[in-house]
C-alpha cells in the first residue's frame, strides 16, 4: 500500500487516475438524481404533498442513509470495500427511474430512501478507500474534484429535464434517467477494479476496526463529529429551500433558478480548491460553517424576495462543498488506517442526524406560515456547531 502511495507522489489529487474514475461515477450518478430529483418537488405536489410531506420524505431518506452507513461497516465476509460501492450506486440508479411508476407521496418516500441506503452503503467505503490509497497531501484537491464532477452531474441532469418536461410527460422523464445510470454503473465498475489493483486488501476482509469496536475514541474526533452534527443542521436539502420559495411565492422558474446557480456556485467552489494546494481541512469547514451562517440569517430576515433567496442559494452552494471537502479530508487526520472505515460511518451518521434533528421542527414553523424562526434555529445551531470546531481544533492531536 505505501508502494502504491510512493508510486503516486507525482500525480495531484485532481488528475489521479482512482480520483478521475469515481469522479466520473459521480457525475453520471448525480446526472441520473439530480435529473429526477429536480423535478421532485413538483411531482409530489401533483401526487398530492406539502411541505410537511416533502420533509418527511427527507428524513426517511436520510435514517435509511444512516441504515446504509452501518450496514458498510458491518463485520464479517458479506461484501468487500469494492463490492459495498457497487451495490450501493446500483440501488441508487434503479430507484430514479422507478419514480416514474409513483402513483403517491409515500411510493417517493420509499424510492428515496432506497437510494439513500445506497448512498449510505457507498459513500463511508468509497471515502475509506480514496484516503487509505491516496497520500494525505492529495485528498482535498481528490475529493473536490469528485465533489466537482459530482455537481456538474447535479446541473447537467436538472438541465436535461427542464429541457424535456415540456417534451414528454414527467414519468418518462424519471424513465430516462436510467441510461445516466447505466454509464455510472460502468464507471464505478472500473472504479472498484483500479482500486483492488492498487490494493493489498483481500475480497471481504474488514477495511477498519476500532471506533465501533471497543478502541477509546479520540475525544478531538469526537468533538468534531459533535460540531459537524450542528453545522448539518443548517444544511438543509436544496429541495426544500426550493419548495419553501416556491410554496410561499408561486415563482416556479426562480426556484429552478436558485437551484441552478447553487449549483453553479457548488461547481465553481469545487473546482477552485481542486486546483488549490493552500488551507488546511480546518479552514475549509470553517469557512463554509461562517458562509452557511450568513446565507442563513439572509434567508431569515430576505422573508422569501427573490434577491436574499438567490443570494441564499449560492452561499449555500459554496458552503456545502467546504464543510464537506473539508470534512471528508480531516478524518484522516484524526483517525489512524485501521479505524478508517469507522470514522468515515461516524461522519456519515453525523451528517445525517443533523438533517434528521431539525428538519421537523423547521417543517411544521414554515407549514405555519413561520419561514424565518426556522432558518434562526438552523443558524443558531450552525453557530454553536463553529464554536465546537474551534475547540477541536485548539486540541493537541493524539498520537495513533
């Protein structure tokens, strides 16, 4: 493994070869979501759903992604590291195009939270192998790329069903996504083969032990994972930013339009610190918590003007990105190989259950007619979240 590190000195995160083939699994993957996720809201207003509804579907979505995260860590010879990503992206691009069999809200709710668990069961083991094979000096710029090429997907595929919904009906939208998905399927294919080439693991062996397994924690990580928790918190899914605008506006194609420049802004953002060899993983996830605490209180007092709701959506394009490039490129830094896995899962969860803390709450506040009290509570937490980073930070690091 360390042969394959040293081998690798003169390539950069961005245009090494393990870094290109998930990045392109990405961006079909997402091209395949984004173009059935674009529309979702939308679609489940025609099935009959509101906000609360919507969130529900979120916080399925996100307990079966926490479902997926443990079932990747799961001792034993079911599947190796490999065979984990591959089944995750599968069950992921089968469930865009069964959207457009729904004939209700909750046929959406379970779709979703099938691909979720897939993205759960890929996203810890995909990470674990990226950080385990690629020097630490590499991962930010990999895993902004593949953030990049991920979010290029998520406007390519949006783009592509605006471009037809006025074509074809919105089930054959969802029906289309699969040709997207069948190019991801083959990309990650050929992911998971590079990767078992450039490593000495043997099919089914466990990749990690340690976090959940009876090693002490590092209390620093622990910290961390508790200020990652709050920050999620005002993460909200860009869906239901739209929904909110779009509910209390009527402006259909300005909500389309935030989610467009979120996204372009997500791209610009990734692509910059692809290329940048400056700002520790700190940094970046501070960075973006401070940027997400603005474009929250923005959204708190713009009470739904066009102008803090674009402004809103582009500040959280960028601050996703950072507190996730950044987050993504940290645990290495406070978890030893062994423990990889684990702490991966543990970011993954940590993520997930700040979605799953708030989001009711805010839900029933803006079915109430409430918008801002529940964009203050995601900034409150957001801020408590930057307050627990620095303390992290200004801990010495454990030797592993």
């Amino acid at each position: 493994m360390n042969a394959n590190k040293n081998g690798s000195a003169h390539l950069t995160g961005r245009n090494h070869p393990l870094t290109r083939a998930f990045g392109l699994t990405s961006l079909f993957a997402d091209f395949s979501y984004e173009m059935a996720h674009v529309i979702l809201p939308l679609w489940l207003l025609h099935l009959g759903g509101e906000a609360l509804t919507l969130s529900v579907l979120e916080i399925f979505s996100e307990f079966f992604r926490i479902a997926g995260s443990v079932a990747a860590r799961w001792r034993g010879n079911w599947l190796s590291a490999g065979g984990r990503i591959r089944l995750g992206y599968t069950l992921s691009m089968l469930a865009s195009p069964l959207m457009g069999l729904a004939t209700a809200p909750w046929h959406l709710i379970v779709l979703k939270s099938l691909s979720w668990f897939g993205k759960g069961l890929r996203g810890p083991s995909r990470d674990a192998v990226l950080s385990t094979l690629l020097p630490a000096p590499l991962l930010s710029s990999s895993f902004a790329t593949i953030r990049a090429l991920d979010q290029t997907g998520g406007i390519l595929g949006p783009l592509a069903a605006v471009l037809l919904l006025g074509v074809v009906s919105s089930p054959e939208i969802l029906w289309m996504t699969a040709l997207p998905g069948m190019i991801c399927l083959w990309f990650v294919i050929r992911a998971t083969r590079l990767a078992g080439e450039m490593s000495s693991e043997e099919p089914g062996r466990p990749v990690s032990s340690g976090l959940m397994a009876g090693d002490p924690p590092d209390r620093r990580l622990l910290l961390f994972l508790s200020s990652h928790f709050l920050i999620r918190m005002g993460l909200f899914p860009a869906t239901l930013l739209m929904f909110e605008f779009g509910k209390n506006t009527g402006l259909d194609h300005l909500m389309g339009i935030g989610f467009i420049m979120a996204s372009l802004a997500h791209v610009g953002a990734a692509m910059f610190l692809s290329e940048s060899r400056k700002g520790s993983p700190w940094q970046l996830v501070t960075t973006g918590a401070v940027l997400l605490a603005i474009a929250l209180s923005g959204l708190a007092v713009g009470n739904n003007r066009t102008g803090f709701y674009l402004a809103g959506m582009i500040l959280w394009g960028v601050s996703e990105v950072l507190v996730t490039v950044g987050s993504k490129s940290l645990v290495p830094l406070l978890s030893g190989e062994s423990r990889r896995l684990d702490a991966y899962v543990w970011l993954e969860i940590s993520g997930a259950g700040g979605m799953l803390a708030l989001q009711p709450f805010v839900s029933r506040l803006w079915d109430r007619g409430d918008t801002s009290a529940g964009f203050w509570m995601a900034a409150g937490a957001t801020g408590i979240g930057i307050l627990l980073l620095a303390v992290a930070r200004s801990m010495p690091d454990r030797q592993r």
